[in-house]
C-alpha cells in the first residue's frame, strides 16, 4: 500500500495546511478523506499501518456497517491522491519546498506569456531574470530556468525579431549550453565512479568538448558549481593523485556554502571515494578526509534518515583514531552511536573501540574487544581480520611468541580477499599488505634482530609496491625489527 509512505511524507508541520487543501473545492473536497486522515493522526501519528488499522480507522469514521472492500479501497487510493496532489501545490507555493528560483514564479511567467499579457508579462520576466541572474551559485535547473525564461520573452508576438537588443535568443543559447555543461559533467563524475566500483566502461560522448568549453577561466569564476564539476571531472580522466584530490577537496570547501544542498551531499561522497582510492595506495589523506566528514557533520548531512550506516561509523572512526583527535573521537562515538542500526550498534562500537585502544598501544585490551559478533558482519571482516593481524604481529614482534599464529591468520586473510567483490586495486592493496607483512615477519623470525641493510632493502620494496594499504605502519615496523 502506498497511503503509508505518502502520510509519512507529510511533516508534523503540515497536516494543519493538509487539512485545509482537503476541504479546497478546487481539489475534489470530501469530508471523508478529512476525517479517515484525522483518525488516522490521532491513533497512528507515526502512520506505521496495515490493512487492519486500515479497517479499523474506517470502522471508527463510518461505522462497521459501512465497511466493505470496495469502500475501503476506494478511500485509502483517493486520499492518497490528495495527498499527491497537495506534495505537488507545496513544491509550487512553498518556497521552503523548492530551494533555488520559485516554480510559481517561473509558471505564473510562462501563464501571462500564453496569455499574451504585453507589458506586464514582460515586467514579470525581467524581474524573474534579475533575480535569478543575481545568484552567487545557480543549480542546473537555475540555468534552464534562465534559458526558457529568455525563449518565452523572445518568442513572444510583441518581441520584436528585427533588432539585437536585447539579445534574448543570444542569451538563452549561452544559459543552455551552460545547463548541458554542467548536467553533462555532474552525469560524467558519476559514471566515471562507477566504472571503477563496477570495473565497466561508459561511452561519454561530447565529455571532451564540455571539459573543453568549460575550462574557461572567466566562466569557471562566474560559475563556480561548475568550476568544481570541471575540475572533478579532469581529476578522473587524469587519474586521481595526492595533489589534485587536495586543490579539488579545497575549492570544494571554499565553495560548499553557495551550493545547492543536493549537490553538496554529491560532491562531498565524489571527494570522500576519491580519498579512499587514495588511502588504498597509502597517500596521506587522513587529515582531508576527516575534514570532509566533519564538514559533512556541521552541514547536518551525515545522517540519512536519522541513522548512520555502520561502514560510514567505522571510517569516521578510524580517521579521528589516526589522525589522534581522542577528544573529537569521544564526541563523535557519544553523538552517533544512538543512530546506528540497533542489531550492529554493539559489534561496531566494540570495533571503533578496538582501533582506539591499538592505537594507544593497548594491545590486549584491543583485542578483548574483537568479539565473536564483529566477526559474525562480512561488511566489516576486512577491518577487523586486518586489525587482528596487526595486534598479533605487534605481539609478536615484542615478545616473540604468536609467529605460527601470525601466519595462520595472514594465509586466512588472503584466502578471504580472494574471495571478497572488491575493485582490482583494492584487493591488490589489501594483498600486498598482507604478503609484506609475512615476509617482515618471516624474517624477524629468522633472524631474531632485523640487521640495518635489510630493513633498507624493506624500506626501498615498501616504497616502490603500489597499491599497499597502511606503508606507514609497515615502515614503523620495519623499524621496530
């Protein structure tokens, strides 16, 4: 049934508003459809309903009696209707619905024009376009406005065609090709981040004529939501690096305020995958990225439908830990933690806690916190198999006891990535670490005290393997050997 998830839309704010849209003769007013919604209030403010609370509102409204199936039927798909019908009103006349330019604005324009409204439809037109053109940022949709608004004054009767001034048609061309740049751009970044999570490849036709026409210095200025588009999309087809993630990560920061929301939360999930492929290849991005997220946090974007995936829990986590912000850690673990789902809430604290308290050198209690049910979630065994791995060897390596354990976990570990839909890259990342890790063990092993001309040899492998997740960590080690 779809009444559920339509009476869920509505805000708390605007059932007094749905209320009176229900009594609007204009919409097909019915006291029924207003009296089944306020029991329906009343008894299941959270609209959680089945077929029977269904029934039993329709008892309360119409009596038993008057319940068959036709009826009900019949009541539950029209005022469903209504409320279609009053989302659709709300997003024309209620600006807080529609961010950027006013739908009702650019219709009530399109309405007088129809009507050949002369003097006052151009007056409407013209304040429509000063408004909009007056914007800091303007979305997508902001740019198509522009160009449509320009065609319906030029195709106007009373628009005269045999002068250039003003230049409707010049100008609703240009705000086209400026709509199509950055639709195509936003379209390109997204396909461009799949092919790597799908391992495919997307014809993008056009792609390097845009990159071409919106590499212009003075449009990029004039526009900057397509400067950052520009930008992250030169950054795919160049191959993402260190510096260039770190010029885009800054723009995109400098500019975060003049964006529309949507794009926002957009741009900001390109930026955080584009610091994950590089953490893969052990770049130094753990600072950007958690100045990403913490952004995120004070743009009130973490949170998708009042709850915070586990993944995303554990990777805002893990960064605070590595970066050593322990206080900005305990806010963070403090805040989110309610919002996690309540079956993973526990085995993903247990986790963040474990990665704490290794970072603290805590060995024991790190791994008394790897419980049997952090291992029972396959989306987090590559977290915690690696960081049970690196307790063990740092055991190892200070007492010399656990090296048979070691290797049964490491060979377990390869046998799990092998086995795991990962992209290329990182499933050679997470591999080479792990057969790093054995050869140092190996060695340390053999040799008791790792002498210095071998730790420079492990030095210039370990610099040359690519991708390899946590080199810092493996240089350390090779120093404590």
């Amino acid at each position: 049934m779809k009444l559920p998830t339509l009476l869920k839309s509505l805000q708390p704010e605007e059932y007094k508003d749905f209320e009176k849209f229900l009594q609007s003769p204009f919409f097909k007013a019915s006291e029924q459809y207003l009296k089944f919604f306020k029991v329906l209030c009343a008894s299941h403010p959270g609209f959680d309903l089945n077929k029977t609370d269904l029934e039993h509102a329709y008892r309360r409204c119409f009596g038993a009696q008057a319940l068959n199936d036709s009826k009900l039927y019949n009541l539950i798909s029209g005022l469903g209707k209504q409320i279609e019908q009053f989302l659709v009103v709300q997003s024309v006349l209620n600006p807080g619905h529609n961010p950027g330019h006013s739908m009702y604005e650019q219709l009530l324009v399109k309405a007088l024009g129809a009507r050949n409204m002369g003097a006052y439809f151009r007056a409407q037109a013209q304040r429509f376009v000063e408004e909009v053109d007056g914007l800091q940022s303007k979305t997508v949709d902001e740019y198509l406005a522009l160009c449509q608004m320009h065609l319906q004054v030029y195709y106007n009767p009373d628009t005269p065609k045999f002068q250039e001034d003003p230049p409707h048609l010049q100008l609703a061309a240009s705000h086209l090709d400026l709509y199509y740049s950055l639709s195509k751009l936003r379209f390109a970044a997204e396909m461009k981040a799949r092919e790597r999570i799908l391992n495919v490849s997307y014809p993008m036709p056009l792609l390097e004529a845009v990159l071409e026409y919106s590499a212009n210095p003075e449009l990029l200025q004039k526009n900057p939501l397509l400067e950052v588009y520009h930008q992250l999309v030169s950054l795919y087809q160049a191959g993402i690096d260190e510096q260039g993630f770190r010029l885009l990560k800054q723009l995109f920061l400098d500019e975060f305020s003049l964006m529309p929301k949507m794009d926002q939360r957009l741009l900001l999930r390109h930026l955080i995958n584009c610091g994950v492929i590089l953490l893969a290849r052990d770049c130094a991005v753990e600072s950007d990225m958690l100045t990403l997220y913490k952004r995120a946090i004070d743009a009130d974007m973490l949170l998708d439908g009042q709850r915070i995936t586990h993944l995303s829990f554990i990777n805002i986590s893990n960064l605070a830990v590595l970066c050593k912000e322990y206080d900005w850690w305990q806010e963070f673990v403090d805040r989110y933690a309610p919002f996690l789902e309540d079956n993973k809430r526990q085995p993903t604290l247990d986790l963040a806690f474990a990665g704490l308290y290794y970072q603290q050198g805590l060995l024991d209690k790190a791994q008394t916190r790897l419980t049997p049910e952090i291992f029972s979630m396959s989306s987090l065994d590559i977290h915690v198999r690696g960081l049970l791995i690196k307790i063990i060897f740092d055991r190892f390596v200070q007492s010399g006891n656990d090296y048979e354990f070691l290797l049964t976990q490491l060979s377990a570990f390869e046998k799990f990535v092998q086995s795991k839909q990962l992209t290329p890259e990182k499933k050679d990342a997470q591999l080479n670490w792990a057969k790093f890790v054995r050869r140092i063990a190996t060695t340390k092993f053999e040799q008791v005290k790792m002498s210095e001309p071998k730790k420079a040899s492990f030095r210039q492998k370990l610099h040359q393997l690519q991708p390899i997740i946590s080199k810092n960590w493996l240089l350390e080690r090779i120093d404590a050997c």
